[in-house]
C-alpha cells in the first residue's frame, strides 16, 4: 500500500491530484495548525494573462487553532459572489467552461463554512469528476500519537495502515530523510510533476495554478494524462 499525506489546500494545483491518484490511501491533515500566507485557502487564477489570487476569507480568531477550529467569515456570502464573479469573466470562453464552472460552482456553494469541511468538500468533489478512486481519510481519524511532529508523525501513519511505501510532494525533499525512513522499513518518493503546458487562450502559458485553470482549458482525458505526467524521486 502507498500511502500520501498533505496538508489541505484550496482548489489545489494538478500535482496535489497526481499525488492523491498515485497513492492507494490519502490522508489530509484536518488537526495540524493553520497558517498565513499559505495555500490553505488560496489559490491562483488565470486573469489577462496573469496570475492572480482568489482568497476565502476567515473569521478573524487566534492564529493558533488548527485548521478544523477555522472558519470562514461571516460575510462569505456576499465574498463568494466576487470570487464567482471573478472565475466567469477569466473563464467564459475557456473551451470547458460549462462543464468546469458547474462543478467549482457547486464547490463554493457548500454550505458547511468549516474551514477544514469546505475544502476536503472540495477536494472530494474534484476528485469525483476526476474519477480519481484513491481512498481519502482525515488524520484525526486515524489511531496515533497526535503530537508527533514532521517525519516522526509521518512514519506512524505509515506504520498503522501497514504501509512499506510512503509518497511526497517534491517540495518535502528539503524536510524529510530517505535513511530515517528506511531505518524504519519504509521506501520514501517524492513526486516531481513534469512540464504540463496547453493553451491558455494566446497567452503565454502561466503555470501552477489553481485545478480551476486545467478544468476549464482541458478535457477529462486531457486531464487523466496530466495525472501520469510526473516522475517519482
């Protein structure tokens, strides 16, 4: 069994889905500290030509909760609208705008305003229309010592679902030891995502955004190829 864990991250980039697809059992951080600046819940647009931030706006509350103690904002309603907003005027003339603007739509119209719930919603959901089958389990759920930390934590999932192989993204390189996991009976990888370019109207081609990007400018088969265009390390 392969197993691949992150942290959960709106409307994520397609090596976020590579990962999940490559992996028999996929876990999702739901008890580990949200922070700032990060891709917890934002994520990039094509607008023009140019990259730019859509953003789920948060209650304001201690910046030590974990990510399933956060919350979005009261006015996300009202937000939601220009995010919307934001996405058609990018997108209408994308080849499967129709197809993808129904599904993200559907994503942002959830209505539970947990901030953990509404991305994992997210993400399910994508990988639905994906056809992508990997299980995906929450981490809170899973019978370990919750204040294990970095590979310690890492190699416990590991250990309680039986799993010799363990896959990461290709920026945990920097973070995670292949000798502290061999020590341990387990094979590390990390999973470079290889070029991925298509046409994004005459532009020239802006990469590493959001899924909502390869949605509308790819078909589902387009799409299934990006998904085993990757090399593991």
């Amino acid at each position: 069994m392969k197993i691949g864990i992150m942290q959960p991250y709106f409307l994520p980039y397609i090596g976020y889905f590579q990962l999940i697809n490559t992996v028999d059992q996929f876990i999702i951080y739901d008890n580990i500290q949200y922070t700032k600046k990060g891709w917890i819940n934002r994520n990039r647009i094509l607008v023009n030509g140019r990259d730019e931030y859509i953003t789920l706006p948060l209650k304001n509350d201690s910046d030590f909760l974990d990510v399933d103690q956060r919350f979005l904002a009261d006015t996300f309603e009202k937000d939601k609208i220009k995010i919307v907003r934001k996405i058609k005027e990018s997108y209408r003339n994308a080849p499967f705008y129709e197809q993808a603007y129904y599904l993200i739509n559907d994503i942002l119209n959830y209505k539970n305003f947990n901030l953990f719930e509404f991305i994992f919603n997210s993400i399910i959901k994508i990988c639905d229309y994906l056809d992508i089958r990997t299980q995906i389990v929450r981490s809170s759920e899973i019978n370990i010592d919750h204040g294990l930390k970095s590979e310690k934590k890492v190699i416990s999932i590991c250990n309680t679902f039986n799993s010799p192989t363990y896959i990461n993204s290709i920026g945990g390189m920097g973070l995670y030891s292949k000798k502290e996991f061999e020590k341990n009976s387990i094979e590390l990888f990390f999973l470079e995502t290889q070029k991925t370019e298509y046409k994004q109207f005459d532009h020239d081609f802006v990469p590493w955004l959001s899924i909502i990007d390869v949605l509308m400018f790819n078909s589902k088969d387009q799409i299934t190829h990006f998904l085993n265009n990757y090399k593991l390390k």
